[in-house]
C-alpha cells in the first residue's frame, strides 16, 4: 500500500506539472492525487494498523502513535480533496498543498536523523529519506510557482 502511494504521488506530480503548476487543473491534479496518497496512508495506519505494525518491525503489534500518524494523513487529505474538487480559488489549493508538504519535509527529517541514529540502514534509509524529502521538495516547488502563476502576495 505504501507504494502505491508513492505512485500516486508520481502521478499526481507528473500530470500536475504537465498541466502546468501554475494552472488551476495542474493544481486540482496534484491536491486530488495527494488526496489519494494521504487517504491511503490514513488506511495503512488506521485501519490496518496490525499488518502495519509487521512492516514498521513492532513486534508487539501496533502503536498509538500509528494513530495518530494515520490522522495526521487524513486532516492532511480531506482539505487536499476538497480544494481539488471545489473553487476556493489558488490559495486554498497552494495552502493545502503547503500544509502537506510541510508534514513531508518533517517525516523527512526525523527519518534523516534516525539515519543518522543508526535506526534506519540500507534502502529503508534511502527510501524513508529520499522519498519524502523529494515529494516535499517537489511540493514547495509547485507551491513557489503557483504562487507566483497566480499573483499572490508577495510574489
């Protein structure tokens, strides 16, 4: 499941930025398939949160912080699907997008320091770093340009 929210990630990027960041269909593709990526994390952490607790390495089953990630996941994904799907203009899109982003640049850093700790080795390293500093990266990227595109202050 994780994945396949890292493709839906890739997708949403890919298309977002084809359409053109800027635009309001690049912005509703990116928030619509953060949406999904978000939703699927709530379900991942939530819902099957015993299967997830193997994956994570806990041997005792699941922890109440994976709780509260997956409900970070959904506050994150239920304003990404909203603005994807109604007019509250480029800021509620850029702001969804910004919130999100900062929430990956977070797991981004503490996965790095756990690197760092010792705690993470090897491709679970590279993958818990890499993948969502780059997701985050690429959102504060699309972010600088739709505020930009869009006039918004102070850009």
């Amino acid at each position: 499941m994780q994945q396949t929210g890292y493709l839906l990630a890739g997708v949403g990027v890919f298309f977002g930025f084809l359409l053109g960041i800027g635009s309001v269909a690049g912005q509703r593709v990116l928030c619509a398939s953060l949406a999904a990526v978000g939703l699927l994390a709530f379900i991942r952490h939530n819902v099957t949160a015993a299967s997830d607790a193997i994956r994570l390495g806990f041997d005792g089953g699941h922890r109440g912080f994976q709780y509260e990630v997956g409900f970070a996941n959904l506050a994150f994904a239920v304003p990404c699907l909203v603005v994807a799907f109604v007019d509250w203009g480029a800021g509620g899109r850029l702001a969804a997008l910004l919130t999100f982003s900062v929430y990956l640049l977070s797991v981004a850093a503490y996965h790095a320091l756990r690197t760092v700790r010792g705690e993470l080795r090897g491709a679970n390293a590279v993958i818990a770093v890499g993948a969502s500093g780059s997701l985050a990266a690429i959102l504060l990227i699309a972010v600088g340009v739709g505020v930009h595109g869009s006039g918004l202050w102070p850009f």
